[in-house]
C-alpha cells in the first residue's frame, strides 16, 4: 500500500471505500434506516443516476455521491466530502431543489397537484467543519421550521450533515447506533479487529465488505489511488490551513503591536500634557516669588528646570 502497512479495512471516507460500503443495498438500508432514528423505515430502495442532479464543477475536490429512491417514493442523496466547499449550503439546497423540480411534469401541473417527493439530503463531513458550526456538535438533523417557536413547518425537505471531524468518542464512550455510525466511519481504517461494541449483524456486514484482504488486484489497485487521491487532498487542506493560520497570526501580531503603539503614543501625549501643566504652574509660583525647592517639591520639576524658567 502507498506509503502505509496494509490495512486490516479499507477507508470508507475514499471515493472505492464509499462506493463499496453504500454501493451495498443492503449496508445504505441500514445506515439511513440508523441516520432517519425512527423517523422513517426503509425497506428497499433503488439507485439512481447521479448525473440528473449534475457533477460538481470544483476542481481539485473530493466529492463522491449516491442518488436513491425508496420504495415509498422519496429521494435521498448522500454525499461523502473530504474537502471544504464553497457555499456548501447552499450546493446542497440546490442540489434538492433540482430533485424537486425534474418530478414536475411537463404539462397539466393542475392534476399533478404539486405532488412533490420527499427529499432528504445527507452529507458525510470528512477533515473540515461545517461553515458557522459550533466545532462540537457532530449530528446536524435538519428541515423546514418556524423562526421563533422551532414548530416544524415542512418536514418533506430534509438536510443530515455529520461532521466526522467533531465527533471525539472513544469505544467505551459510544452511546447509541448513531454513535456506532460516526465510530465506524472515523476509525475503521485504523482498527485492527471488529469493536466489540458492534458484534452485531448490521456493523459485522460493514465491516466484512471494508476487509482489505477480501479485495481482488483490481480492487486494491482503484481503492489505492481513490487513497492517495484522498491524502493529497489532505495534504492541500492543510497546507492552505496552515497559510490562512499564519495569516491570521501575523493579523494578531500586527493588531497587538498598533495596540501598543497606541498605548504607548497616548501614555507620551499624557505625559508631556502633565510635563507642560507643571511647568506653567511653576512659573506661576516662581513669579509669585516661592522658594524654588518648595516649587519643585509641590510640581515634581528638577530644581534646575526651574532655575531655567523665565
């Protein structure tokens, strides 16, 4: 393997570790049956054809993408990013809304009555954060609500974003199966054998599809380059991280030493302004004929400042 030991499973966050897992009908079920947490049962679905939704026009990201419909007709895209994305929002509304719009007919809209699927969009976050989070929640379940009572208006358009890079968990510390979700997909590449905590039929199914050694030649060859392809993308992220952080730390810097300057040309102006008081005030008592070490006591001027004052 490309400048690693050979895994014991495969990354399910690389474009081959992606499709193998949810390319499985069976493993998708499960996983948006875990991702819905009851809302929804999903008991079969059918793959659609991503490029009716478009291809990304980013370059340079890694972005890989399923498009389904269940048997109950709605539609779900889940997406796997390991790159940030502009205006990703906004991408995903999108996205939906396109869905939405190529099941509207051609003609007759007044018996088709507007009668929309449901659309649910589900993105895996890999190495970023989600633009304006709070870099502690991990599960971001959201729909059409009211402002100010959070009452769900519409619930038939759905966002699920799980920011992986947030979810800190150890084993002995998951919760619950969505938590076995977000710990399969951060540390299965990195495990050596099947977490206990998840001996169970759906996760052993998951896992016995990522063994690496159950992958033919072929296999291993394409899950190799979708790695690199990964680590390189990496490896621009944090380049470009570590540029915007040295920018910001000299915009500190910078801040911190006009802030000084600042204080620093205030505390001078203040001084000379008490500097100039007191020499006005021992002119005053100097004509007023005071003895000049009683001048210099009351003003704090050297006697030799006064002696120079006329």
């Amino acid at each position: 393997m490309l400048a690693h030991s050979k895994p014991v499973f495969i990354d399910p966050t690389t474009d081959e570790g992606f499709k193998r897992l949810f390319g499985d009908k069976v493993n998708l079920i499960n996983f948006l049956n875990i991702i819905f947490r009851g809302r929804k049962t999903i008991t079969d679905l059918t793959y659609r054809d991503t490029e009716r939704i478009g291809a990304t026009e980013e370059i340079g990201k890694v972005i890989f993408d399923l498009v389904v419909q269940t048997s109950t007709g709605e539609e779900i895209i889940i997406e796997m990013q390991t790159s940030t994305q502009t205006n990703l929002k906004q991408r995903m509304l999108y996205y939906a809304s396109k869905v939405i719009s190529d099941t509207a007919p051609n003609g007759n809209r007044k018996a088709w009555g507007y009668a929309i699927p449901e659309v649910y969009t589900i993105v895996l976050m890999d190495g970023f954060h989600m633009p304006g989070g709070d870099h502690k929640t991990y599960f971001h379940d959201t729909c059409l609500c009211h402002r100010d009572s959070g009452q769900i208006f519409y619930e038939g358009l759905g966002f699920i974003y799980l920011e992986l890079i947030n979810f800190v968990k150890s084993e002995a510390e998951v919760e619950d199966e969505l938590d076995k979700v977000f710990f399969m997909l951060k540390n299965m590449s990195t495990l050596r054998t099947l977490p206990r905590i998840m001996n169970s039929a759906v996760f052993q199914r998951f896992f016995q599809l990522a063994s690496y050694a159950k992958l033919t030649k072929e296999e291993r060859t394409m899950y190799d380059i979708s790695l690199k392809r990964k680590w390189d993308a990496e490896a621009v992220r944090m380049y470009q991280q570590e540029q915007v952080e040295g920018l910001e730390k000299q915009l500190r810097e910078a801040k911190r030493e006009t802030k000084k300057a600042s204080i620093a040309a205030k505390a001078e102006g203040i001084a000379e302004g008490e500097h100039k008081k007191a020499i006005e005030t021992a002119l005053k008592l100097k004509e007023m004929g005071l003895p000049v070490e009683q001048i210099a006591k009351g003003t704090g001027l050297s006697i030799e400042e006064i002696d120079k004052l006329k």
